[in-house]
C-alpha cells in the first residue's frame, strides 16, 4: 500500500524565531544585560515590547550583526 510522505519542512528552526529576553541576549551577545539595556537604540538592535518589556528576536539579532559586523578579510 503506498503512503505518501508528509512533506518535508523547509523552514528554519523555531528557535531562531522565538522572542529572547534581554538576560538571554545579554549572553549570546557576551554582554551585561545593563549594556543591552542601556545600547540595544543606539546601536539599532532590533527588538519589541512584549507586555511592558524588551524582547529581540534571534533571527533578526543574527541579521543585525550581519550588516553591522561584516568579517574582514
């Protein structure tokens, strides 16, 4: 009996989508979150107000350090 596959997902991973606190980007950043805190407008780091307090998105934090932070040859 043949069954078809379910189809495969293309997307990226969930938790490049999911929304980081400043403690969790403090950490991926190697920061302190005073400095995410005090920085994230200046700089143009991505980010929203989710109930009253500041999240970032990994995806648009990688995209941001991308453009902000190319590698040198």
């Amino acid at each position: 009996m043949w069954r078809s596959r379910p189809p495969i997902d293309r997307s990226p991973p969930l938790r490049h989508h999911r929304l980081m606190t400043v403690d969790e980007l403090a950490e991926y950043l190697g920061k302190k979150p005073a400095w995410i805190y005090n920085n994230h407008r200046a700089l143009g780091i991505p980010s929203r107000k989710v109930g009253g307090s500041l999240r970032f998105r990994l995806s648009e934090v990688d995209h941001w350090i991308d453009r902000e932070c190319p590698v040198s040859a």
